[in-house]
C-alpha cells in the first residue's frame, strides 16, 4: 500500500465513512442500478485495456477491480484509510490486482502530468463543499490526464434529498419529508443550494455533501478546462422502480428497465430527478 500526503478532510465526513457502510452499499436498494448504469456508461468511453485508469476517492475498490479484471492497470485511491485497506485487501485476494491502492486527495493527486488516460472520480464532488475544492480536483484530473483522456464525474442531484424522502414512508406511513420538521428543513436546505447537512444522528440521511443541479456540474466541469461530453442520469426514473429487488433479481425485468432507463438519459426534463449523475469529459 502507498501512501501520499493529504489535503486536511472534514472529520465529519470521515467519521460516516470510517463506520463502514460504504463496503456494500451498492447491493442494497436501488443501488445496484447505480453501478450497472455507471458500469454501462464508462465502457461506452473508456480506451481499450491496457489503459491507465485512476479512481480517485473509489473507496473500497468495487470499481477499480471491476477494470483490473477487465485488464485495465488501475490506481485507487480515497481519503478514508479504511476504503483503502479493504480496497487492498481485495486486491491481494484477486488474480486481477490493482496497481496500486494509497491514501489520496482528490485536490492533491500524486501522479505526474499527463499520466493517465482516464479518471474515475464517483465521489469527490460530493464532499468539496467549496466550489473552489471542487474546481481544485477537476483541474488536477485534467493535469494527469493525457490528451484526449477521459473522465467520468459522478455528483448527487440538487433534487435527490425531495425525491428519496418523499418516496420513502416512516412507519406512521407518512413520507419522511413530511413526517419530520428537521427533514422537512434539510430538503429545503438542499432545494436551496445546500450544502447538505444532516441534522439527525440517523445514517440513512447521509452525511455533510454538496448536491449538484445539473448545468452547475457542466458549468464546472467546463470551468476547469476540460471538454464536456454530456451529463447524464444514472437510475433516472428507474429509482423509483416498484419492487425493485424483484425486478432486479430476474434477468429480463432487469434489462427492460435497463432499456427504459436508457431511453430517457438524455431528456432534459428528466435528469435532474435522478438521484445521481455523471459527467463525462474529456482534456484538451
């Protein structure tokens, strides 16, 4: 494991990350249509293998072993040294290993100008509250991307916290944003430009982050020097897929909504109600 000097990271955000529950998360709820259609979307633009590829604040690795296998010569690296152990550890189990595994910042990245040809960044942009942090980290991608490289930014949607809380009920049956004052005023919070902050001591309201409006992510995406490709929705629509582990679990369900999902990825009006999205672009 390689280590790199760290930008000082917001203790809060660490803490919620340092219990664990990031190792998983895509397998529970709608989740896993998070990963299929990032997987989907990063094939459609990545340079064949053996290319280089960093992941950058890629957790426990569930993205970059994916490339590895697929012959990739992967370098993951997070703020959180738990991510970065377990993403080593399942490293040292697989016979695709990584390159390499290290604590990083995403606004401070150890590699050399120009030293990859793509950049996998599914999660920094969530937690640079300052637009400044967030402009820092997209101008470094597109320092150590090669010419014509690739990146894939993932961002939360300014709209996710309305969308997942009146969609989901509390046991009284009501929707959790009208159920409780302290949510009700977090949606407003975050319809208003956030930052996000959670003001419960309950996980499933997730930690302090910034939530994206779609042309606020292309506009940055843009400020930073780097040609924007388009933003697209991952689950779109499809978050709010009834029974969803039902309609997962059997193949042709999975691939009708699939197919759904696909279909609406580039209506305007749309992209903005799903509850992540992801920027591709690529360097001058």
């Amino acid at each position: 494991m390689r280590y790199s000097p760290l930008v000082p990271f917001d203790p809060e955000i660490e803490s919620y990350y340092a219990q664990g529950g990031e190792q998983g998360r895509l397998d529970q709820g709608y989740f896993p249509l998070e990963r299929a259609r990032t997987q989907e979307i990063v094939l459609r633009h990545l340079p064949p293998p053996p290319a280089v590829v960093l992941d950058v604040g890629g957790a426990s690795g569930v993205y970059a072993l994916w490339l590895a296998a697929r012959g990739y010569e992967v370098h993951l690296m997070d703020p959180v040294p738990l991510h970065v152990e377990q993403a080593a550890r399942a490293s040292a189990a697989s016979t695709h290993p990584l390159a390499s595994a290290s604590i990083g910042d995403a606004r401070a990245l150890a590699q050399a100008d120009g030293s990859a040809d793509a950049v996998l960044l599914l999660g920094p942009l969530y937690h640079l509250i300052d637009r400044d942090d967030r402009l820092s980290a997209l101008r470094e991608v597109h320092r150590v991307l090669r010419p014509g490289g690739v990146l894939f930014a993932a961002a939360i949607s300014r709209f996710a916290s309305l969308v997942d809380n009146l969609d989901n009920v509390t046991g009284a049956g009501l929707p959790h944003v009208l159920a409780s004052p302290a949510v009700l005023g977090m949606v407003r919070r975050d319809l208003e430009g956030g930052p996000h902050r959670n003001p419960t001591d309950e996980a499933q309201y997730f930690t302090t982050a910034f939530f994206h409006h779609p042309d606020e992510l292309a506009a940055e995406v843009r400020e930073a020097g780097l040609a924007l490709v388009e933003v697209l929705p991952l689950e779109s629509v499809g978050a709010f897929t009834g029974a969803f582990e039902r309609v997962w679990a059997d193949e042709s369900l999975r691939e009708a909504l699939l197919s759904l999902v696909r279909t609406v990825e580039r209506e305007p009006t749309l992209i903005g109600v799903s509850p992540h999205l992801l920027a591709v672009a690529r360097s001058r």
